[in-house]
C-alpha cells in the first residue's frame, strides 16, 4: 500500500501549557503563535516542561498514520550544544505535578523522539523536527512534551516561533471481499483507494453440478420377457457464473465481473449463478417373446410402433413392449401368415388369410 507525506493546510502545532517550577502547576500561555520559556532538567524541583498539542486532520481518504513530524524553532540562553527529547501522549492531566518527563516517557504514543547537536545562541535560532513513528489516528489530539536530560543544557522556545507539522500516512483503502457463495474460486480481496475509481476483479469463481435426481422408466414386456424391470436417468444441475451482487440471494446491488467501483466505502459481493438441470438417456433393452416381433417401447400397450436404443424421459413414465406376430403380413387391409416350419424340418405350408378373427385357408 502506498504511503504519502503531506503537510495539511491549516494545521499548526501550538503551545498550550508552560509547566512552572514554582508551583508545580500547567499555566496557560496565553501566546497565539509561540510560547517564551525556559526548558531545563526534569529533575528534582526544576521540572520544565513545554506542552506543543497537535490535532491530527479528519480527512476521509487519510488511513493508518505512521509517522508524525513537527517542527519549531529552539533557542539557547548563551552558546549551548546538547540533546533535546520529546515524548508524545493522547492526554495530559492540567494543574497536577503526574505530567513530568517520567509520565510522559511511560505513557508515550510512538517512539522517543530525540535532536542531538543542536547549538544556537539566542539571536539565530535553530529548527527543529521532531519525528515520531507509531500507529496514530486522525482526528486525534496528540500533546509533545519537550524537555531536557542533563541541567547543562537549557533551551528557549521563542516568542516568534512558528510551528508546523506533518504526517506520513497510508492513503485511506476500503476492503472489496468476494464470496464463491457455494463455488470455489472466488477472486482475492482487492483494496479500493479512496477518491480512486477500483476495476472489479474479472475472475469468476465456479459451482460444480449437483443431482437432481431421477426419472424411473419402468419397463412393462407386455405378454414378453424383458432383462431389466427398470431403468434410472440420472438428472444433473449445471450451474454457470452470471454476476456478483451484495446479498447472497441475488436481491442485492448487482455488479458484473470487471465493473467498475467508485463508491468509498467497504464492499462484500457474493456470487450469484444461473442454473439448467438436464437428464442423461438410457438404454432401452429388446425383450423377447415366442412368437412375436419387437416393435419398440411405447406409453401405450395398444400403440403400433415404439421407440428402441436411446431415450431421454421428461418424467418417470412407464414403457410397454410393443408387439407383432411373427410371419404376418399385411397387403392392403388384410394379414397374411404363413407357417414354415415343423418343428424338426422346414416345409412350406400353404398360406392362410386373416379376416380379423378367424384364419382361413387361402388357395
């Protein structure tokens, strides 16, 4: 993730309190832009100390802040060199002696700030940048106590100082999440920048296909045999990616694959599949039956003429063997049947002709 460094127009630090040694108490300074103190050991009885508070900005694209900057001037009583520290905190307790240097080391936010090698005199001042890194939050007030550590070195804030700060931040991302709602697949969470329009992930997840069910077709030889009672088709949902949409039931706002997202805010999508069911065929078997011929199956027992091979049923239906007898035949509205055969020798016997109920001899 990307980090920017900004100083927010309109944001100062500023002192707010002086610690005076004399009564142990924070007095306002009263200054509009600096403040005119002494800062000198934090030990024993001469705990100076200079409170700078700085308010973090409430800007809506600034994320997680890892690194605050303030700068001001410093000034020496003399011609000194030494070390200045900063400790930063989120409160500070007014007119109590618990705010010292120890207090605000212990219950510091971010590191220890420090500038070694500062030598000024009281006429050429000398900028400081105290720089702290950390976790902080925007729109937050953060309270800078500057202080020293050996009574050496004594330094001035002065009067005609003109503070600024800066932050270093990670520029605010809002979560994109997709679920495969069912299938696998789905894309990695993306991260949409505020302000900046986020192109939907192209990938599409996948749903594996689910049964559903079967479709019986039973088998009814008709005055036949038959190897099989019934058979089963198999039925199978498919299912095929079609969108991505904020409810799991699809009632949601939608949003196709590769879209583009422009709104900053955090956004959970679900998956959201088309579905067709389709039912596998069977094969039919061909009972027997002494005497007769085949036809096919049919849903009628009285049909004419079946289906034979492979067949694809809409529902579970039941199938009747469709039968003829053997040798007939037809010419015009009248069968003919003839016999050949004795059982032990093949022999041609004379034909008859059927009327429909009874056979007669035909010559």
């Amino acid at each position: 993730m990307a980090t920017m460094s900004a100083t927010v127009n309109g944001w100062r630090a500023r002192a707010s309190k002086v610690w005076y040694p004399t009564d142990g108490s924070w007095k306002a300074d009263g200054s509009s832009t600096g403040i005119n103190a002494s800062i000198s050991s934090p030990g024993g009885n001469n705990k100076y100390g200079i409170i700078i508070k700085v308010t973090t900005p409430n800007d809506a694209k600034i994320g997680s802040i890892s690194n605050l900057s303030i700068t001001f001037e410093v000034y020496s009583r003399g011609t000194t060199t030494g070390t200045l520290y900063g400790s930063l905190r989120t409160t500070y307790t007014d007119s109590t002696s618990s705010d010292t240097e120890s207090t605000f080391r212990t219950n510091a936010v971010g590191s220890e700030a420090s500038k070694t090698g500062i030598s000024t005199s009281s006429t050429s001042p000398s900028t400081v940048t105290m720089s702290f890194s950390g976790t902080f939050s925007k729109n937050t007030s953060y309270y800078l106590f500057l202080y020293t550590k050996s009574t050496s070195h004594i330094y001035g804030v002065d009067n005609s100082w003109n503070g600024s700060a800066s932050i270093t931040y990670a520029v605010q991302t809002y979560a994109v999440t997709y679920n495969a709602n069912g299938g696998s697949g789905a894309p990695s969470t993306q991260y949409k920048t505020h302000g900046t329009a986020l192109t939907l992930s192209s990938t599409k997840p996948t749903k594996s296909s689910t049964s559903a069910g079967s479709y019986t077709v039973t088998l009814n030889a008709n005055g036949g045999t038959c190897s099989s009672a019934s058979l089963s088709a198999a039925r199978t949902t498919k299912y095929t990616f079609s969108k991505w949409n904020t409810n799991s039931s699809g009632t949601g706002t939608s949003y196709a694959s590769g879209a583009s997202y422009t709104t900053n805010a955090a956004l959970a999508l679900y998956a959201i599949y088309t579905s067709s069911t389709t039912t596998a065929s069977v094969t039919l078997p061909t009972p027997t039956r002494d005497g007769y011929e085949f036809l096919g199956w049919a849903t009628s027992s009285t049909a004419s003429s079946g289906s034979t091979g492979s067949y694809t049923p809409t529902a579970s239906v039941t199938l009747y063997a469709i039968w003829a007898v053997q040798g007939l035949v037809y010419i015009g509205n009248e069968a003919y049947q003839i016999y050949i055969g004795n059982g032990s020798s093949w022999d041609l016997y004379a034909p008859y002709v059927g009327n429909g109920s009874d056979w007669d001899f035909c010559s």
